[in-house]
C-alpha cells in the first residue's frame, strides 16, 4: 500500500499503516517497499525501525521497549534507543525510519540515506568494531560499506591512519598482509571471499592494536638529509631528528625516498630481514592507497626499523659485515656459479662464503640458487622441531623461519630490479637465512623426495586450491593466515619472474607444503619448561 502523503515535503514520505491498528505494547512488523519494518507505538508516538535486529536479523518486533524508549532484543540483549537508533549495549546501529501520522494513517519515509552519509557511518561504525576486535562485525560494517558503493581500499586507508600511532612496535604484517589481502580479493569472483579477504585484513590490523594507546610520532622537522637519516636509523633514534617528517612536510614522496629508505632497511635489518619485506608492502600500499597514508605508513615503519633485532651483531652472523666489505673485491674476480646444491644443509659460513665466491656473476642467477636452497631447506624441515616442547629458547624453531627466507627473497628481488646496488647486502642476508636454516633439517629427507612428494603439477589448480585453504584457513591467530597469503603470494609472484626449472619447482612444492601441514599456533608447555629451566638458574 503506496501512496503520497497528501502534505509531503522534502521527504518522500509512504503509507504503511492505519493508525488506529497500532496499540502500546502491540507493536506491527510490516514489509514496505522490501525493507522489514517494525512499528511501535511509545506514549502516543509513533516509531519504526528496521525489524531485523542489526546483530543477528532476529526480529525486533518480539523485543522489549521499556518506558524509556528503550528497545532491548530478547535474543542476545542489545539495546537501542528507539528515536534515534543509537546502540546502547551492544555494537551495530539500529535504522530508524522517521514516521508521521497523518489522515489516519501512519507515513514512513524509507529512502536510504545519500550514499556519502552512509559510507561515513560504515567507516565510523567500522573503527569501533576494530577497536573492539569485532570480527563478525567489521565482516558486516565492510559489506555496509560495500553496499554504499565505497571500494575496501577506502577502508584500509582509513583504518591505517587510525591505527599506526597504536602499533608501538612500529609496523607488523598487519599492514603487509592487508596489502595482499586486498590484492587478492581484487581478483576474486564470488563477493563472500573477497569479503573474507578485506575482513582478514581489517581484523588483523584490529588484534594488533586492540587495547593500545597510542604512542605518539615525533612530530618535529628537519630538512632531509639521506646521510642523517641512516645515521638516526643506525643509532636507533627513531626521532631522527625529525628527517623523515621533514622530507614529507617539504613534499617529497616515497618514490623519492626509496633508495635510502631501502638502504637503511638493509644496513639495519631485523629478524628475517622484515624491515625490507615491510617496505615492499609499503610502497605497494602507498601506490594503492594514496599519499594519505604515506606518512603513517612510513613512521610506523621507521619505528619498527629502530627496535629490530640487529642479527648483523649477533656471533652467529659474525662473517656478514667481512663477506659485505670484501664484495667489491670479489665483484672484480671470475667468481664461482653458485648452485642450490652447493648451498643446501650448508651452515651459516657456507652459504656466504659460496656467495661472496659468486660476487662477480649475474646477482639474479645467485638469488635463484639462493632461493631454491631456501625453498628446498623448508621442504626438509624436520616437522618435530616446530612441535617439540623440550627445547632450549635457541632452538625454537618453525615454520615461519623458513617461509621468511622465502618472502624476504621476493622483496629482495622487487627492490633490487629498483636498485641493483643493493644486491650484495641483500644476497649475502639471504644466504645468512639460508644457513641459519640448514641446521633443522631432517636428515632422512633428501631434497628430491620431498621435491617430489610436494611437487605441485598443475600450476593453476594449485594457485586455485591455495587461495581456497588461504581464505577458509580456520585458525584463531590471524598473524598464521597472514603467512600463509604472503608466502604464497610471494611464491606465485617469483615463479613469474623469470626463475629457472628447478628453483620454480622447488619454490611452488614449498608453498604447497607449507599450506600442507598442521601449525602449531601455541607452545605452553615448551614454553614452561623454559621458564622453570631459566628461573632455576636465576640468582
Ligand atoms: S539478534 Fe538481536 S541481539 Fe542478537
């Protein structure tokens, strides 16, 4: 039943219901131009809202209004004020509908807000779903979002300017992942799965910053300076004296700034070499998202380059700085072709020394050796020490250490065809990485069993099969799934570019496995009898 009201003004307003119908305490639950209404009579006022509880649909006409206009829904509590639609217990908003009564009939007016008011409800209710690690509930303000016509970039960019003062560790694979995520669901056909992407991604960004204050940035500037920059990065200062904010402020870009943002990245890397694998998913976003985020975006990297771990000082890694001041003397020699034969269940001075005997050749051909030793190293990985509950804390080693090798590879590659002056600090990080992972290897697995065992023979079907088990992964923690994309991801962009036979297949049978196998997300109880190993040596 549709008809003009006889006075209507601006609104479009509709004829739903004879008045005398609606009773106190007899609310209507109507359809009206295909919304579900319910309507409600509150001390002589007439009232309506969407009937679908905005939790989980169930209908509000069964609710609770109290005398204080009040509506409370019976299945899980929440409360909304009725007038406005305010959410006073509980998380997404309520639609009202404003409603008159006029010739004996009560008049809605159903049209949907402009489609600029709805996005910028979405992306406000979006930000308290983050902050409350909502998941179900950033899924439904995202597909809100949606519906108003606002891509999920537009989400992204606003949930990273709210968030990177938040991350006091600087950036996490938050950020990074969000990039692939939203990368991916570009891609993807069906509308449930590129929403499970975004919402990877926002939720993600949400558990990292859940409960935290904000940490604020250094906010003075400086004129840039490259030299000042790498010497704040080396000192640890993430301050800088505000050089990075200066070259922002004077209106340069990142394009400006990457080679030394790359540089300092890989003078001053950090567990796995983050800081260059980080910077990657940067520039990516920054190209997607827009110079908005660049400032966020680059601070919070910063931040993260300051407090990395420094595996260059480590014993371990001792021959790094040695083999990275006699490249260039080495780059005038014939050199040795490296081979991932050469290279594989070597240790740590194995793999540099065969790469500084490499300095003189094509760098790509050694990252391709390099990275089919990396990818062969994970096929071998000897399972029982990711599971093992009786190790020292040296020893605690998994999965991730071995997929690292292979995404700090991909962002060396893409930063390297940039800049190739920076192949030997980062060839000589990968081969630290390779090194340090040949000595968990299962040494009754020889490479071309588990190449052959992992081999993955249809390439497509794979890449179909990944991105299926990577969108429905069902873990809790959302740093796991994080890898899972980015490894892949990483793996699928390589074997695209250019790599020969045997490091494509090993490359493409390492991601297969690494989707294969059961992580364990948790370690409790190695972890307590670390503790208990560590206390009693206290004092
Ligand atoms: S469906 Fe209404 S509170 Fe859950």
């Amino acid at each position: 039943m549709t008809e003009e009201s006889p006075t209507s003004g601006t609104a479009r307003w509709t004829r739903a219901e004879e008045v005398n119908r609606l009773l106190p305490g007899r609310p209507i639950a109507m359809k009206l131009q295909g919304k579900h209404i319910a309507l409600f009579l509150h001390e002589g006022e007439v009232l309506a809202c969407n009937n679908r509880c905005p939790h989980e649909g169930y209908p509000l006409v069964e609710g609770t209004l109290d005398t204080n206009c009040v509506l409370t829904c019976n299945w899980h509590n929440w409360k909304f004020d009725l007038k406005t639609g305010a959410t006073l217990y509980g998380g997404d908003t309520l639609r009202i509908y404003p409603a008159k009564v006029e010739a004996g009939a009560v008049w809605l007016d159903t049209r949907e807000p402009p489609a600029v008011e709805r996005i910028e409800e979405a992306l406000r209710q979006l930000a308290r779903a983050m902050d409350e690690y909502d998941t179900p509930r950033i899924a439904r303000e995202l597909a809100r979002l949606g519906k108003a016509g606002a891509p999920p970039a537009l989400a992204l960019k606003h949930a990273i300017r709210a968030t990177h003062a938040r991350l006091r560790d600087g950036m996490t694979h938050a950020y990074a992942a969000a990039e692939v995520w939203l990368r991916l669901a570009s891609t993807l056909p069906d509308a449930a799965e590129r929403l499970a992407c975004t919402t990877e991604a926002l939720a993600h960004i949400a558990y990292d910053t859940l409960r935290e204050r904000e940490y604020p940035f250094y906010a003075g500037t400086a004129a840039w300076d490259a030299g000042r920059f790498a010497a704040a990065v080396e000192a640890q200062d993430e301050d800088g004296g505000g050089t990075l904010n200066g070259a922002l402020t004077q209106g340069l870009h990142f394009a400006d700034l990457e080679l030394p943002l790359a540089g300092a990245a890989l003078a001053h890397y950090n567990d796995f070499g983050h800081s260059l694998i980080y910077l990657m998913h940067v520039r990516r976003l920054v190209g997607e998202l827009g110079a908005e985020v660049e400032r966020p975006l680059l601070l919070a990297w910063l931040r993260s380059l300051v407090y990395a771990t420094r595996e260059d000082l480590l014993p371990d890694f001792a021959g790094y700085a040695e083999a990275l001041a006699a490249w260039p003397a080495r780059a005038q020699a014939p050199g040795t072709p490296l081979s991932a034969d050469a290279l594989e269940g070597q240790p740590v001075r194995g793999t540099i020394d065969r790469t500084l005997a490499a300095a003189a050749l094509e760098p790509f051909d050694t990252y391709c050796a390099l990275m089919e030793a990396a990818a062969r190293h994970l096929l071998r990985f000897d399972e029982r020490h990711a599971l093992r509950t009786d190790n020292s804390v040296a020893d605690n080693v998994g999965w991730l250490d071995f997929s690292h090798a292979l995404t700090f590879g991909h962002a060396l590659r893409e930063q390297c065809a940039r800049h190739p002056r920076l192949w030997p600090q980062g060839l000589l990080q990968l081969a630290l990485f390779v090194g340090r992972n040949s000595g968990y290897l299962d040494p009754d697995t020889a490479a071309p069993a588990a190449l052959r065992e992992w081999a993955v023979a249809d390439e497509a079907a794979f890449h179909q099969s990944a991105i299926a088990a990577i969108i429905d992964h069902g873990t809790g923690l959302p740093i796991f799934p994080a890898h899972w994309l980015k490894t892949w991801s990483a793996v699928r962009e390589e074997v695209a570019a250019g790599l020969p036979p045997g490091a494509r297949a090993a490359l493409l049978a390492a991601a297969n496995r690494l989707l294969g196998v059961r992580f364990k997300q948790r370690h409790t109880l190695r972890t307590a009898r670390q503790a208990l190993e560590f206390v009693g040596k206290e004092g």
